[in-house]
C-alpha cells in the first residue's frame, strides 16, 4: 500500500515540550499539504510545500511552527514549546503535480496531539 | 466569506433511504474542483467523488452521485440506499486557483450523518 504515511499516530507532549510530525507522501506525488482539525470542527490549512521549497504557509501560526520538506525523506511539521491549545489532529495530504484543480488531495490517517 | 458552506450539521436517515447533503460554494475562477470526504468515528480522511466545473455531467461513484448547480454554485452529495457503515462527517471541498495559482484546498466544517436501522 503506497498511500499517505504518517506517523506517529498518537503524540502526547507536556507543555513545553516540542512536537514532531511526519508524513511520508503517495508514491509519485510531490505536493504535501498539512491541515490541523479541532474537534467538532473541519480541516484548516496550515502549509503547502514541494520539495525544499514552502510555497504557501499562509494557515501556519507565526510563533512555535514550522515545516519542511527535504529532498530526501519525509515532510516534518514541528511544533516548538506546545500549549494546550495545539492539542487537535494533525492531518497530511498529497497529490501529483499536474491537474491540480482536477486531483483529489489523498490524506494519511493523521496524527492526533494531546498537549498534558 | 466562507468558500464553502454546509448548513447541516447534522443529519439522520433510514437504512436504505436516500440522503442529501447540501454544499455551495463560492468563488470567481472558471477553473476549479469540487470534492467530498468521509471521516468515519476512526478518523481517517476517505475521498468519495469529485467534479470538475467544466463537467456537464454530474459525477457518480457507486452509490455516491454528485448534483452540481453551477448557476447556483451548489454541489450537493447524494448517498442512494444508506447503509450503518454510512455514518459519519462528510466534508465538503473546493480547489480553485490562488492568487499564486496554488490550489490550495478549502473544507467545510462537515456534517454528520447518523443512518438508523
């Protein structure tokens, strides 16, 4: 199965501490995006990257957050000195290169955060 | 202004009915994609269907069929013959050209479908 990976699934953090999120993209696919869903409510864009490069990341908080993704390995999203108010699902997409108003964003099972 | 709108937060059917889930949407590009998503209890994201805004016809994917009004800008999810698994959040989500062109994905806040034995 060469879908959406991400890991881990569950993440609980202290205040204080940092998150790290991964996400491996679908086989082929260079376009990563990362969404964060509180609960009850639908998914928020945070940030949109290719490899090596941020292309949008006009979701992403201005303070504690930032993603990458490197020209080998996985997308990263990392959250510095966690608050109580990041606990939420984190969820990664991806989709191919062309099309992109006609391709659907195929998601990893996301990872849920729990700040204590 | 919110790019897409579900006004139901929450429906109920009968086993083997027929639901609709409404959805419009708003934009100004001539190019764009309208998608819907089911987030069962586990929460996983599953893509159902899509259309595309030059598509004349309404798109279909086994029991699922998509009404598009373009005029109306709605793009409604039609689930025919409901069953227990069913139940779930159902997003719904447009893709149009950004500024930068990016197409950047938008989703509704969902609404959740309970289907009664």
């Amino acid at each position: 199965n060469a879908g959406v990976m991400q890991n881990p699934r569950h993440l609980v953090r202290r205040r204080g501490q940092e998150a790290r999120l991964r996400c491996s993209p679908m086989k082929g696919h260079s376009h990563v995006y990362w969404y964060r869903q509180l609960p009850e409510e639908g998914l928020k864009f945070m940030v949109y990257l290719q490899k090596e490069n941020i292309i949008d990341e006009s979701g992403m908080p201005k303070e504690r957050f930032s993603a990458e993704f490197p020209k080998e390995g996985p997308s990263i999203l990392r959250i510095q000195q966690v608050v109580r108010g990041d606990s939420a699902a984190y969820f990664c997409a991806s989709s191919p290169a062309t099309g992109l108003a006609n391709s659907p964003l195929h998601f990893g099972n996301g990872t849920r955060l729990t700040v204590t | 202004a919110q790019k897409i709108t579900q006004t139901q937060p929450g429906m109920f059917v009968q086993e083997k009915e027929a639901v609709t889930l409404d959805c419009t949407y708003d934009t100004s590009d001539q190019s764009y994609g309208l998608f819907w998503y089911k987030q069962p209890s586990s929460g996983e994201m599953i893509f159902l269907i899509y259309q595309g805004s030059y598509d004349e016809q309404n798109a279909t994917e086994g029991r699922y069929s998509l009404n598009f009004q373009k005029a109306r800008k709605s793009a409604n999810l039609v689930i025919s013959a409901s069953q227990l698994g069913d139940s779930a959040m159902y997003f719904c989500a447009m893709r149009e050209g950004t500024s930068g062109g990016s197409y950047i994905p938008t989703f509704g806040r969902g609404t959740s479908l309970i289907v009664h034995p």
